[in-house]
C-alpha cells in the first residue's frame, strides 16, 4: 500500500508511538492519531504517519496500533455465548489505548484532559464509530475524521454478523466445537485465510455499537465533543477497481439490477455513457456512496448536539499523479506536515495551513486562529464547508444534492427490510 516493508506480522501488535517536545507536567494538547487501511491493513508508525511536524507545533503526538481482520472483527456464536457480544476487538483495542492515554499521557507532558482523536478512511470510520460508542465516553474530547468509510455493509446487526462469523471459521477451517479449538487456530492461519477475503466492519452489538452509527447521530446521541469532518475531491480513484465494470452499458445494467426502483436516479446522477465518463462515474459515486454520504450525516448529526462542528473539502490535486486528482489518503501528508512527494510551494503553504487549523482545534475546540482563513461552523441552514485546495476559500452545499438521493434511497431501502423482517 505505502511501497514500505511490512513490519512483523504478529497478535502481539497492541503499541502505542509517542511524539512530544513537553516534559512531564506541561499539559500540552494530546492528539491521537488512527490509522487507516480498511480494518484490515495498515500500521500506527508507518512511514507517512510522522508525529514529529505536529509535536514541534506544542502538542503530543499519538499513534496507535488495533487488532485487523478476522483477529479484530470476528463474530462468532462460541466467543458470543462466552462474552455476552463478538465482533469490534479492534475498536475496543482504541478504547484500551485512549485508557492508557488518560493514564499515562502526563508523564509525557501532556493533558489527559484534552485529548483528540483523528484518523482516516478505517481510521476515520473508528473515530465516526469513537464517537457513536458509549464505551468511549469522556475518553476524548475533540475529533477530526478524515474521509470517514462508511457503508450500508461495514455496519453489521450481532445477529446477522454471528452466522457470516460461523460460516467463514467453517469453511476455512472446518468444524469447531468450543472456544478452546477456536482459539488453538495459528494466527498465520488466520491471516492466510483472510487473504482470500473476509468481510470485515462494525458491529452493531448492544455494547460498543448500541445501533448504527448513523441513526445514533441522527438521534443526537453521539458523544457531544467539536467535531471537524471532511472528504476528498476524488476519494474513487484509487478504488476503482472495485466497480469491476469494463463498459458503460455493464455499470447501468448493474446500477439497475442494485437498485432497482431507484436506478433511474442513480443513473441520473453518475452518468455514464463512454469510457471517460464511465471511469467519472465510478469515481464519483464511490466518493459520495463511500465518504461524504456518511460525512454529511456525521454534520447533520452535530447540530443536535451542543457542541459545534466545521466540514472540509481536500481539492488539491496530487502533483506527481494528477490523473488520480485529490485522491484518498492524499490530505494526511498535508494535515501531519509532509507533503505528497513532487510538491511545489503551494503545496507547503497548505500543508502549513492545514496544520495550524488541526493543532489549533486540539488545542481550543475551534480551528479558527489569526493569520487563516475564517472557517465557518457547520450548519444545516448556511450548509458551509472550508475547500482546502490550490485556495483556501468557503464553500457551500458539498455535493447535498447528491447525498440527498443516497439518503432517500438509503431510507427506502431499510425501510423495505424492515418491512421484510
């Protein structure tokens, strides 16, 4: 994913990494960083996740490791029946790390009263997760996603995850009668047998997930700290292999067989009608349906809530790859202080921008701060959201049009399984 080495690959894998300039009773801002990889990949110290730039600007810099995959996310009826719930190891894994910052964080010079958590794509899908869980209440105090990934599959009901966690354990490794033979399967077996896939995401167990995520926000139950959420211009690119689709006539019969009555409107807002616009297409629904969908519904959630909220938008093109535009991943190195390589100087007055706004949100709540551009709070009504690209300037209404259909799809589609159920 990074062209980097992997690191050992081992269940012993729950680090935490420490950046800081402070001593021991400072209090400096702590900012938690969660890295991404699609719950399945991916480490907290890989090479582009750096905490240096961010430390020398006065706060403590965290990145942490969780539980992948199967190892992470399996539901099973044996773990089930020992726990009480399954599934979301690797969730609560974040939870045991920002424990061990509340308890530890001091002797590093920072404030365990004052702590940020952040991510992106499956580290943004934690933090949007963080903040729908009970169980991490009055763990953080602040949180950025970025790009969060979240889908009408990566959410899971128990009782739909149990049988999917039973049937996968079966046809890999045969029958398994307790939790102790369960438990005797090798890791690496485990790991070879995910590489053939595995279905991972959250659960909706009663416990860490109460219900989706979503209808948590839509209730204003989330955990009510300021928020900052935001996406991509072109978070489909490097995804679209995923719409495996060669014509544009295969991606409509395809867009109608998904979505049935509600094709027409798919269809009327990703248009495809040649290979470029195919390609246009795909991009950007895997931008809308993946990203801002839930982003979107994340902010709107906020208002229900006293705490406020601020919406971005990452526009700036990637200099050495401009075919994959602002493509997803590409805002880390902006937002940690390291640029995507072939960076020309706009690039370091972004990067230096987007770094003061996070650090100033660690450390106020507000991302506002003198010398930037006003970024507006997100409201419903003004629908306002700060472009971060070759300018830095306020928009409006980032793609609602769009993520309104999805909704009203959305909506129409679970109302029709519950009507099902």
């Amino acid at each position: 994913m990074t062209g980097e080495d992997l690191p050992e690959l081992t269940e012993d894998c729950l680090y935490l990494n420490v950046w800081t300039t402070a001593a021991e009773g400072d209090g400096l801002p702590v900012m938690v960083w969660i890295h991404g990889g699609g719950l399945t990949l991916g480490w907290g110290h890989q090479r582009g996740y750096d905490g240096t730039h961010l430390a020398n600007q006065g706060v403590v810099f965290v990145s942490i490791n969780y539980r992948l995959g199967a190892l992470g996310f399996l539901a099973h009826p044996l773990l089930n029946a020992e726990a009480g719930t399954s599934g979301n190891y690797g969730l609560l894994d974040q939870v045991a790390a920002l424990k061990w910052v509340r308890r530890n964080i001091a002797a590093f010079g920072g404030d365990p009263g004052n702590v940020t958590i952040f991510g992106e794509s499956a580290g943004g899908t934690s933090v949007h997760a963080l903040l729908a869980s009970p169980l991490a209440k009055g763990l953080f105090h602040r949180a950025i996603a970025q790009s969060p990934w979240v889908t009408a599959t990566n959410y899971a009901k128990l009782d739909e995850a149990l049988p999917q966690g039973a049937q996968w354990v079966e046809s890999n490794f045969g029958e398994v009668k307790d939790v102790a033979a369960l438990r005797a399967i090798a890791a690496s077996d485990i790991l070879a047998a995910q590489a053939s896939g595995y279905s991972v995401g959250v659960t909706i167990d009663g416990t860490f997930m109460p219900r989706h995520a979503n209808e948590v926000f839509a209730r204003g139950e989330q955990n009510d700290v300021p928020v900052i959420a935001g996406t991509n211009t072109d978070e489909g690119t490097i995804f679209l292999g995923a719409m495996p689709y060669p014509t544009a006539e295969a991606f409509q019969t395809w867009i109608k067989e998904d979505f049935g009555e509600h094709a027409d409107a798919i269809l009327e807002l990703y248009p495809a009608k040649d290979a470029r616009s195919l390609n246009a297409a795909k991009n950007q629904l895997i931008t809308d349906a993946w990203f801002v969908q839930g982003t979107r519904n994340l902010l709107a959630g906020m208002a229900k809530v006293p705490s406020k909220a601020w919406q971005y938008h990452f526009s700036r093109r990637a200099p050495n790859a401009p075919m994959l535009g602002a493509f997803h991943g590409m805002e880390i190195g902006y937002a940690l202080g390291s640029p995507q390589a072939g960076a020309q100087p706009e690039d370091a007055t972004l990067s230096n921008a987007m770094t003061r706004y996070w650090v100033q949100f660690a450390k106020t709540g507000d991302p506002n701060a003198e010398g930037l551009v006003e970024w507006p709070a997100y409201d419903p009504e003004s629908d306002q959201h700060l472009e971060l690209g070759d300018e830095i300037r306020v928009g409006t209404n980032y793609r609602k049009d769009a993520v309104d259909t999805l909704n009203a799809v959305w909506d129409a589609r679970m109302s029709g399984a519950s009507a099902e159920e």
